[in-house]
C-alpha cells in the first residue's frame, strides 16, 4: 500500500535586519518588512502547490511592535485553508534581540495566493490534508476570511467613487 506523500505547507525563513534596511528613524523600513512577508508567502505557496504562484491580496498586515536593525525576524507561514485556485498564507513574524535575549511577536498577517500557468491562468491547487484538529480550526478560519473578503470586495463596489472628472475637485 502506497502512502499519501506529506504535503509541504508550512516554511520558516529567518532573515537578519541589516542597516540598508533602515528608514530615517533608524528601525526597519515598514515597506522592506512587506517584501520580505510576500517572499516568504510566495515560497510557502509555491513549495505546496508546485507551480508558479501569484499574490492576489493581503491582509491584516499589523505592525504589533517596531523593528529595530540588528535584530533576527522569522517568517511562520502556513497554508491554512485553500479554495479552488487560491490559497490563505498565515504569516506569523516573530523578532529575535540576541544580545538582550528579547524575543517578541512583530507582525501577523494574512495573504492569498493564485496559483498560475505558464500563461498566468489560475489553476486547482492541491486539496489541503487536515492531519490535527489545529489544521481544522486554521482550515475553518481561513474559509471564514474567505467569504468575509469576498464580502468586503462586493461592499467595496458600492461604495466606489468615480474619479473620471477628479481635476475638478481642485478647482
Ligand atoms: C491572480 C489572477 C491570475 C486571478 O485571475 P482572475 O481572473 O481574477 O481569477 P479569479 O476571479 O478566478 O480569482 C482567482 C482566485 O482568487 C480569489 N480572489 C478573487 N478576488 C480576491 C480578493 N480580492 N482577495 C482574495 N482572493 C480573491 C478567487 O476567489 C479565486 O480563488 P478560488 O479559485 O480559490 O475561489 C489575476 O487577478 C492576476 O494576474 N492578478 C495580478 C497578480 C499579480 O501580479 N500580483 C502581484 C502584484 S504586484
């Protein structure tokens, strides 16, 4: 009997805030951290999938603490839950002072990523084996951000302002 083979739906990635990172202020430049978080859900996505990927949307990016250069940031991801063509990479970014041996929760965030072909068409992603009842939740809660950002895209709709004759608001 031949086994299911392990899906690989988690990934690390541990990167050291160097000095060209920094802004004005001296911590770590707010942009430069969103980079890192689509690098990180882009390898998850695609090292599950096993195709190209492409990142549709983000959300909840909160910047729970400052980042300082120096530090050590690790980039949890998971594939949480996965429709027909797209995926919910949880990212969990966790600091690192090695020197005060500080350690801290720096950002949380969700993405969703397309799986693509080579014509940049969105194509069926692998079903998700749930192996714990922590895959479970993770799976359910994903389904339930699902609906609530399509939710939020047809509300958005309405909400849409036409700025076809906008150089009139600054007359
Ligand atoms: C990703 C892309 C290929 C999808 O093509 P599309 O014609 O919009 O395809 P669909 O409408 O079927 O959407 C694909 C998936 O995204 C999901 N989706 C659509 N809008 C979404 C949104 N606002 N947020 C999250 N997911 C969304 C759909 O539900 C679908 O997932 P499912 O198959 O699991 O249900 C296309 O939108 C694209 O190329 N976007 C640009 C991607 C890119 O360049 N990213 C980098 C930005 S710099």
């Amino acid at each position: 009997m031949s086994e299911t083979p392990q899906q690989e739906k988690t990934l690390f990635m541990t990167r050291l805030m160097t000095p060209d990172m920094s802004n004005f202020s001296g911590k770590v430049h707010g942009g430069t951290i969103l980079k890192l978080l689509d690098e990180a859900a882009f390898t998850c996505a695609s090292r599950y999938c096993k195709t190209y990927v492409v990142t549709k949307s983000l959300d909840q990016v909160v910047f729970k603490k400052p980042i300082e250069v120096g530090d050590l940031m690790t980039f949890k991801c998971n594939i949480n839950y996965v429709g027909k063509t797209s995926m919910e990479v949880g990212i969990r970014v966790e600091g690192e002072r090695i020197k005060e041996k500080i350690e801290y929760h720096a950002i949380s965030s969700y993405f969703t990523m397309v799986s693509v072909d080579d014509e940049g068409k969105p194509i069926e992603v692998p079903r998700l084996q749930l192996n714990s009842e922590v895959e479970k939740k993770l799976f359910e809660a994903g389904k339930m951000r699902f609906a609530m950002r399509k939710e939020i895209q047809e509300r958005n709709k309405k909400l849409h302002v036409s700025l076809d004759n906008w150089i009139n608001i600054w007359k």
